[in-house]
C-alpha cells in the first residue's frame, strides 16, 4: 500500500514540474487547498487500503460501522478519521470538514466567557458549551467552545473495534448537525438518523497524528477524559433531516458504543425575517429563440392578500384583494403603476392573472388566464415567450412583469425578471440575376432585342443593407462618399441596361465612363425603410423616381425596361443587363453581375455630327430659402440680366461663351449668364447671386459658382454621380445632380444653413453658347425698416363709473416657437416689445378701439401695442403691430398684425359674458404659422413656426399698456475660452491614440448641443490655445470636428475641449512623433517566449514540501494556465494581424 501511494506522489511531482504555472495559481498557500475538498476515499478503498472516507450524504457524513479490515497506519494525515456504524456502510466525516472546523478554532475570535447556554449533564461524562446556542443567526456562523469531562479512556467498551484506532481508545466524536430525535448508535441506530454539520475527534494525543492532526480535526483527550475545542454552528438547510434536531452532540469514536459518551446540547435558529413578494421563473430566460415560443413556470410567493392598497380599485374586483398581472412583454425602464406611469409603458404578450379562488370565475376564469392565488400569498402558472417585434417598445426591455391586479398599485408586487432573445441568425445572400421577356415568365436565352423592346429583370440574394459603412465613418469602399445616402447607411444596388466596357467593374477601380447608360435605363434597388428613414429629404423624391423595392428578407427585386440605347458608347463596349453597388463611389465586388443581351444597336456608320444644342443652367437654389423670402420675409425675388423663373420655382440660365470646357474629357468650365435678386424685411435683407458658373472635375464632381453680391463665391458642391446624364444634338446633360453649400456661402444665406446643408438639385447642359451677355448684379441699398408705434390710447374709463365696461385686452404670445428661434443660436437675436405689458409668452395688447354689435356679438376689436422679433444681425426684423381681431361669428374669426392674418377657432374657446356686457374668449386656437428658414424646435416644418393660442376681452377702450421687457438672446456675443478645461468627458475623439502628434491630425466628436448651434469654441489646455473659434453642430445636435494639433506643442498629457451651449472635454496624450512609431509594436508584441518563460518559473514554484493540497487542484491549476496562456498567445497572433503582420 506504501508503495503505492510513494508512487502515487512521484507521479503527482512528475506531471506537477511539467505543468504550467502551478505555483502562480496556488501561490497563496496551503490555506487556500484547505478550502477545497480532499480527495475522494473512494479512491483508496479501489486500491484495496482502508483510509478515512468522504462524507456520509452530504459533505460531512457521521462515522459507521462495518466489519473493518486490519489495521493499518494511515499514509496520509491529510485524510480525516474513518469510524463505522452496524449495520450499513457509513463513510467518516471529510477531512475537508476537519481542516474547516480547524480553521474555525484557530481563526475565530476567543470565547467570550460568557456564562454556558446549554450543559449536558449526567452522573458520568458531561457537556459544557460557551456561548450562545438560542436563536441564533440563521443566516452566519456561530462559533461556541465545547469543553467535555467524564469521557474516561478507561471506559468499558470505548477501545475502538475499527481501524484507525481499532484495539485502543477510539475517542468521542464532538458533533454539530441535526440528528433524529432516536439517534443514538448504542442503541443501534443507523447512521442516516445522523446528518453532520461540523464535527472534531477528542482522541488521546498519542493517537492524534494517526487521524490527520489538528488540520483534519482531531482535538486532545486528556487522561483524565477531558478536552476542549471549538465547533462552528451554521443552519444548512441542505443537510436539515425531516423531524431532526439541531445541536451539539457526542459519542464514541472508531466503531465503539459507549452509551455514556452520548450527549445531547440543542441548538436552535431564530426565524428567518419574513420575505416580501418573490418571483422564481423555473425554464431558461435568457440568449431564447426569437423565431420560436419558449414556455416558462412563474412562482411567486409573499404576494399577501391582506398587504394593504392590495384592493382593487375598479371592477372586476373592486373593493376585494385584485390580485396581481403575471405578464410578459416590452416595458420600459420606467413602467411602475405605483409611480404613476401610464400603461403606454407597457406592451403585453402574454399575461395571467393571479386571484384568490372565489373571484377566478369573476375574471373568465382559467380560459380568460386565471390562476389561483393561493391564501399564503403563494401562486404557480406558466406563460408563453415570443419576441413579438409588433409589440416591442422602443427602448422597452423584455421581462416578465409582476403588479397588482384590477387598479390597486403596491409597489412591493411590482418585480421584473430580465428576459433575452438570441440575435436572429442572419440571411445568407447570394446575388443572382436573371433577365426574362415581356411576359416576366419566359427567361432571355439570346433573342435579338432592339430599342424599345421590354424586358422583365429579377434579382436575389442582395444584400440590402451590406453596401454601407461602419456607423460613424464618413466614407469608404461599401458606402461611397455619402452622397446622396449617408456614407454609415445602405446603398442598395443599381440595375442598368447601358453598353459597359469589358472591363467595367467599380470593384477594380474602373471609371464610370466605361459605363455608358441612358438615364430613363437605371433603377436603384433600395429597401423601403432605407429610402424612407436614411435618404436625406432633399434627395428622396430624386431617388424615389428610379426606385424599385429590394425585399429586405430575401434581397430579391423585380425591375421592367424599356430598353433605351445610350447616347454614347463606349470602345468594344457590350449591351447588356448589369447589376453594381448604388450609391457614389461604392463598391461591392459581390454585387457585380451582367447579363448579356443580343441588342440591335443603331447603325452609327454615316452619322454626322447634329447641330448643338444650347446649353443652360436650371436650379432653384433652395426652396425654403425662396419661401422664407416671398413669405416670412415679406420680400421679392428679382429677375436680373438673361435669367428666367419656371412655373415650379426655379431659375434658368443660358449658356455664354468662355470657358475651358473640353467635350472630350468632359471636363473644364462652363459659363451662364443671368442672375436673380433676393429682398426682404423691408430692405433689411439685399442678396444677388448672378452669373453662375460650373466647373467639371471629374465624372462624379463639380463646383458651381457665382458672383454673390458682385463677389465670385464657391456656392455649391455638386455630385454627378448621383445625377442622370445624357447626351443629344452633340451636347451633354446631367438631370437632377444633388448640391451642397459649401463653406464659403454660409453667409450669404444670412448663416440660415450650415456648410453641407442640401440645396435644390442641379440641371444643366453643356453645349451651343447663347448670344446673351453676362449681367452685373445690382445690389439693393439695404433700407432701415420703420418701426411702427402703438396706436395712441384713448382716454380710460374710470371702472367705478355705474354701468362702465372694464377695459378690454388682448393676452398672446404671437409664437413662443418664433421667439424661441430668434433668440437662439442660429438667428442671435432677441424678442423687443413696446406698449405691451405681460412678457414672453403672453403680451397684453390693450384695447384702442372697436366696431363691435353687442347684441350679435360680432365686429372688429382694435388693440395697442408692438412686439418685434430681430436677429441675424439685423436681416430679421418681423414686427407684429396693433393687432385687430375680427368675430365672424360664434366659432370663427380672424387675428391680424404685422401683414399675416391667423384664423381663430372661437368654438374651442371658453366663453364668458361680463356684467357690464365685457366678452371674453379664453385659450382660443390659433390657425396659421409664421414661415421663414432655419426653424428649430416647435416648428410646424418647412421654416414655419405655429401661432401661440390668444385670450382677448372686448370691453372698453382705454387699458393701460407698456411694462413687457425685452428678451436678448444669450447667443450674440462672441465666446471666451474658459480659464481651465470647463469639462473633462463627453468627447470621443476618433484619431487612434498612436497618431496623436505634434502638427498631427486629430478627429473628435460629441453630442448635446443646441441643434444648429455655431461658434462653439475648440480649446486646447494646458494653456488655452484656440483651434476653432467656429465650430458647429448638426440638426442634431452633435458636433464632429476634424483639425491639425500646433506643430509645436509639448508631448504629454493635454486636455482638448467643445465650448458652447455645453462643454465637453477629454484628456489626450500627445506622443513624440519618434514614439508614436514604435508605440503600437511596443504596446502589442508579447512574445510566446516570454509566456513561456513566465511559465517555466512559476512551475518551478511547484507545491510547498509535505503540501496537503490534493494531485487534482494542481492539474485544474495547470491546465487553466495552460488555457490562459494558449488565450494570450491568440491574443498575441490577433493583435499582429490588426496590425497587418504576423512578424
């Protein structure tokens, strides 16, 4: 058997030195493997040696009797003591329990010295525990000191007949746990009447290390049979016996029965604090199939009938205990009843409803999801998960959802158990395409076809949304340049019938004049909800005229032309159907396919070149603007020189001479003549934009420009790529090329849009110049703008007179949205009334006069008083003065001021009749809205801002006016960095860290701006140094912002910061430009050799000499750092290829 267990340990130091890392993950010690269970005995008895055996049922099993085999030493003092009980097997108590009872004794404060709870008493040995054993804690440990006397070693009957201590005295085994009230082994009781919780073996001293020492819990017997120890006392439900008994208890050890050594102390646990309502779910809740139903059990306990407000509050179960909703479904974060929140935060799919039995066929019963609510508060039901997307909450979270039933609110039955669903496996596309006749059944096979013919063309396996870029990233191969479909969103895909080059795919980098097409012969596949939620307003109706609809489950689309052959062809061009990723410089390899078709082309042999057309320019600059100007502005727009209006808005230009236009290339400048005057708020508003001006740089850019008030000015970006050319009589066209502001333009827009802002697409033909003559633009002297005067108030009536009407007034804000505009960030400006009182809001306009019928009710109310809204630096100046409302009749009438006139809905209004006949009219809605550019929040859309509701009284004339303040907005003066960084968080800055330099590019954004906001300061510190002065934000709200760190600035940590509405920050390190180099190898290469190393020596640690950590901990503690190194050099391999090298 020696021999054995020598080479068993042999073995165990072999592997131990060969494994990884053993003495890192045990480096703290053999306290640590005394935590952990010994090895198993079972072990040992298959090696035919007796040695102490794992725990009887649970962890910590009682001694047994059974014939013993002969004695032998025991090898290994780790194990704990083996005994035996008649007439079952019965394995000792685990060493593991020892070692941990061990711990307790040595590790637990020192005995209070309190007077004993409990003494077992008898005329031979007795019992005496210091400390409490009375309701105790039931949920922590209680450590007592156990002293017994009387357990003479000379005893009758107490020499041990089982090893390991067979032949001589066997010790008294000292016991926490709970026995059986007939437990004793004496009187021949098995030892499933016994379920130990802690345990100590008193033996005579010489014995001691027989049994594993004090680790494994042997304790002294003196001679004179006394000893002392402690036991830790812990109520552990697992190993409560029905009907059993907590205490301390004694009797003899290894196999003997002596009926004096037992003992009885009782332990008893106070009742644990009562537990408020609970859910238990038995079934899976979480990564759940979303396609599928999963059926759960719900349990719920402590949901007491009698808690208070438990009532229900409205039928069915009005005035009794309403039960509670078991409910699954979308809630939000904020879904409590008892909080107030209504039931739109709640969307259920699936619900039952608990309540006592009586009141179950009040509800429906069973069929109509009643369950029963047991008395004790208890219930059980099952309910049916499914990720119904119809009923999913925006921001709602899945769960089940306990509350009170029937409109009581408890907040204690309110619980919420989290519920997850898998992510759905995504489709797998694979693009094909087929082209089949007229008739949409009968597949192309190589008929000759000619202009005119109809073809039916189907596509699968597109993948909808694969054509677009990371979130966030502004451009790139799958999404394009971003125009006119935001680079981070679907491009869709194109399907053409054009004659391409051999050689024609974007994948490869091929331009798009191998593509040649007409216009009429190209539809853009997009889904529905891309074209509905992702393509810019501007662009939508452009796109919309050539969208087909791509099936966003299957990819599928299905597209019928008239087959149109181009203009132009392109050298051993092939006609046929070609598919390729939409957009504008996108590219998607997998999306390019042709089919191609046997087209009788035209015969081109003897044509001669056509007389060329005259070329023109047809744009509307923008629409809004043009609105806000003839509407908002009370202005005109002008026809200057050659230019023309068109019936939808827009001008036209004819083409001059001049120019570096090349017809080859197609490329170069291209000149119009023409111009067109903007004027408005009585002169305060002068623009010209004339001459225009387009310059092709390649296929897909261009850049318009114009004289702007006699100045030449970059106005628009155009992209061509988006636009449809064609060409006729030897000129070229591009229809419907989407344009965008450029930076230099801003301010002639009077800083309504930001740079990027879309404007109207763009028309134009390059070909025969017109023999009309440039036009110089004639600038409008700006006039000041008369500020009209309150009417002159008539004399007051004094009130007191008998039978006098009090004065009448008129209470309204004109449009708090308006005001909020104004004085905000875009137009800076502020809000100045005169002969008004009140404020903000609601001005108090007094009455001056009237032609009023007292018996219909009707006439016309004059009232005093000026309110003006300014901004832009003076170009907005809209003045609302001496309003008049006219009463047409009972629900209708009419307000007017400042030129607009706004319909009254008196019918919505709360009426009422004075005592002197004094009308008035409260809340009354107002129809109509003031309409300019550049609206932010309360705007009714295209630039219009909606009226405020008005209160007025028709009474007498006379009221005293004036006493409103002026409003300033808080945005018009200039900002000045702050001192220190006002914020250090909010910012994400999107330059990788390694690039950060000196002189280096750095990137950044952030969120929670004003929309529209400008001037937002970009400061960096240490010392604050200005890098924008001018930043702005988005519709949005958010601000990105690309700009060059100063060449000379010091490496080290800095802070870089937005200033505006709000500030946001972050701290940055700047690398030496020598470091940032080297930083990312020296950041990410690890070697394998080093990991190897590292794990040489913490094998080299190995286990500590005479260690009792059993053979199986350091194989899971080497194999786990195994995994973990095998995990970082992964790591390692990863990280080399982000970098884009193994080496």
């Amino acid at each position: 058997m020696f021999a054995r267990r020598g080479a068993r340990r042999g073995l165990a130091a072999i592997l131990v030195s060969a494994l990884v890392a053993g003495g890192v993950f045990l480096g703290v010690g053999t306290a640590y493997a005394e935590e952990l269970p010994a090895e198993p005995a079972a072990q040992e008895v298959a090696t035919g040696v007796e040695q102490p055996a794992a725990p009887d049922e649970q962890a910590a099993p009682e001694p047994v009797e059974e014939a013993a085999p002969a004695p032998e030493p025991a090898a290994e003092p780790a194990a704990g003591p083996v005994a035996e009980e008649e007439p079952a097997v019965e394995e000792d108590p685990d060493a593991a329990e020892g070692a941990e009872d061990s711990r307790a004794e040595s590790d637990s404060p020192a005995p209070t010295n309190e007077p004993a709870a409990q003494v077992a008493r008898s005329v031979g040995p007795s019992v005496e525990v210091v400390g409490s054993v009375s309701d105790l804690d039931p949920a922590g440990d209680t450590v007592v000191t156990v002293r017994g006397s009387g357990f003479s070693p000379d005893t009758p009957g107490a020499a041990g007949t089982r090893p390991p201590l067979m032949g001589v005295f066997g010790g008294v085994y000292v016991v926490f746990g709970s026995f059986l009230e007939e437990w004793r082994p004496s009187e021949g009781v098995s030892s499933s009447a016994r379920s130990v919780v802690s345990q100590k073996w008193a033996v005579l001293a010489e014995n001691m290390a027989g049994i594993g020492g004090p680790d494994a819990g042997a304790v002294e017997m003196r001679e004179d049979g006394s000893f002392e120890t402690q036991l830790t006392l812990r109520q552990d439900e697992a190993k409560a016996l029905a009907d059993g008994r907590w205490g301390i208890y004694t009797y003899s050890g290894s196999g003997a029965k002596v009926a004096s050594f037992e003992t009885y102390t009782p332990v008893t646990f106070a009742d644990p604090a009562p537990v408020g309502p609970s859910v238990e779910v038995v079934g899976s809740v979480s990564d759940l199939d979303p396609a599928g139903d999963t059926v759960v059990t719900v349990r719920g306990s402590g949901f007491s009938p009698d808690t208070p407000g438990a009532a229900g509050t409205r039928p069915p179960l009005m005035g009794v205990f309403g039960g509670v909703y078991v409910v699954f479904g979308s809630f939000l974060e904020e879904w409590r009843p008892s909080e107030g929140v209504s039931s739109s935060a709640r969307s259920v799919v699936s619900q039952k409803w608990a309540v006592l039995a009586e009141n179950m066929a009040g509800i429906g019963g069973p069929d109509a999801g009643a369950v029963e609510m047991r008395e004790d508060g208890s219930f059980e039901t099952q309910l049916t998960l499914r990720q119904d997307e119809a009923k999913a909450l925006a921001d709602g979270r899945w769960g089940i959802y306990t509350y009170s039933g029937s409109g009581a609110k408890v907040a204690s039955f309110e619980t919420y158990t989290p519920v997850t669903f898998a992510d759905p496996a995504p489709p797998t596309f694979e693009p094909e395409l087929e082209v089949f006749l007229a008739d949409g059944t009968t597949e192309y096979s190589g008929q000759e076809v000619k202009e005119g013919d109809t073809l039916v063309v189907k596509g699968s396996g597109f993948d909808p949304f694969v054509n677009t870029c990371l979130p966030g990233v502004m451009s790139c191969e799958l999404g394009g340049i971003g125009i006119p479909i935001p680079a981070d969103k679907p491009q869709g895909t194109f399907a053409v019938f054009g004659h391409f080059a051999e050689n024609w795919r974007p994948s490869n980098g091929v331009s798009s004049d191998q593509r040649k097409m007409d216009s009429s012969n190209r539809a853009w596949a997009l889904a529905e909800e891309t074209l509905e939620n992702d393509v810019p307003v501007a662009y939508r109706d452009v796109i919309r005229s050539e969208w087909v609809e791509l099936d966003p489950a299957t990819g599928s689309f299905t597209w019928t032309v008239t087959l149109k052959e181009p203009a132009d062809l392109v050298d051993d061009g092939r006609f046929g159907i070609y598919t390729y990723a939409g957009g504008v410089s996108s590219r998607n390899a997998d999306h390019e396919l042709a089919v191609l078709l046997n087209f009788a082309g035209k015969d081109r042999s003897g044509e001669t070149d056509p007389e060329v057309a005259e070329g023109d320019l047809s744009w509307g600059i923008k629409e809004s603007f043009r609105t806000y100007v003839e509407g908002g502005a009370g202005g005109a727009i002008t026809l200057l020189g050659a230019a023309e209006r068109a019936s939808n808005g827009t001008f036209g230009f004819p083409q001059i001479a001049g120019g570096t236009w090349d017809p080859k290339t197609r490329t170069g400048e291209v000149r119009y003549a023409g111009g067109v005057g903007f004027s408005g708020h009585g002169g305060g508003l002068a623009l010209t934009i004339a001459d225009p001006k387009i310059t092709v740089t390649s296929a897909t850019r261009a850049v318009l420009y114009a004289k702007v008030d006699n100045s030449l000015l970059p106005i628009a970006d155009i992209d061509l790529g988006a636009a449809t050319r064609s060409g006729t009589a030897g000129a070229v066209t591009w229809t419907g090329a989407l344009s965008t502001l450029r930076a230099e333009a801003v301010d002639a827009f009077l800083g309504f849009y930001p740079a990027g802002t879309a404007l109207d697409p763009v028309t134009f033909t390059v070909g025969a110049a017109s023999d009309a003559e440039p036009t110089k633009p004639v600038t409008p002297t700006p006039q000041p703008t008369p500020q009209p005067k309150p009417e002159p108030k008539p004399i007051p009536v004094d009130p007191s007179r008998p039978g006098a009407q009090q004065a009448g007034s008129l209470t309204w804000g004109v449009s708090s949205a308006f005001a909020s505009y104004a004085t905000g960030a875009i137009a800076k400006g502020g809000v100045v009334p005169n002969g008004v009182g009140g404020g903000p809001g609601g001005y108090v306009f007094p009455q001056a006069g009237s032609s009023w019928n007292a018996t219909s009710q009707t006439g016309t109310v004059r009232y005093s008083g000026v309110v003006t809204f300014t901004g832009h630096n003076g170009l907005l100046n809209e003045t609302f003065a001496n309003p008049v409302v006219t009463v047409t009749s009972a629900t209708t009438g009419s307000i007017s001021a400042g030129g607009h006139t706004f319909g009254l809905d008196l019918g919505a209004a709360s009426k009422s009749v004075g005592a002197n006949g004094e009308v008035t009219w409260s809340g009354v809605p107002v129809s109509g809205a003031i309409c300019g550019g550049g609206s932010t929040g309360g705007s009714t859309g295209s630039g219009c801002f909606a009226a405020d509701p008005a209160t007025f009284t028709v009474g007498a004339a006379g009221g005293v006016g004036g006493g409103a303040a002026a409003v300033t907005s808080q945005f018009g003066q200039k900002r000045t960095p702050a001192a220190a960084p006002p914020a250090t968080a909010g910012i994400t800055v999107i330059t990788p860290e390694e690039e950060l330099v000196p002189g280096g590019e750095i990137e950044l954004r952030a969120s929670g701006f004003e929309p529209d906001e400008r001037d937002i300061l970009v400061v960096l510190y240490s010392d604050p140094i200005v890098l924008d002065d001018s930043a702005g934000a988005d519709a949005n709200g958010d601000v990105r912002w690309i700009g060059t760190l100063p060449e000379d600035l010091e490496p080290g940590q800095h802070t870089i910061t937005l200033q505006g509405s709000v500030n946001a920050g972050k701290v940055i390190t700047v690398l030496d430009s020598t470091d940032a180099d080297t930083q990312q190898d020296e950041t990410t290469e690890i070697s394998v050799e080093e990991a190897q190393t590292a794990q040489g020596q913490a094998v080299a640690a190995g286990p500590a000499e005479n260690s009792s950590v059993p053979v199986w901990v350091w194989w899971i503690a080497a194999l786990a750092l195994l995994a973990a190194a095998g995990a970082t050099s992964g790591l390692v391999v990863a990280q080399r290829r982000a970098n884009g090298g193994d080496s």
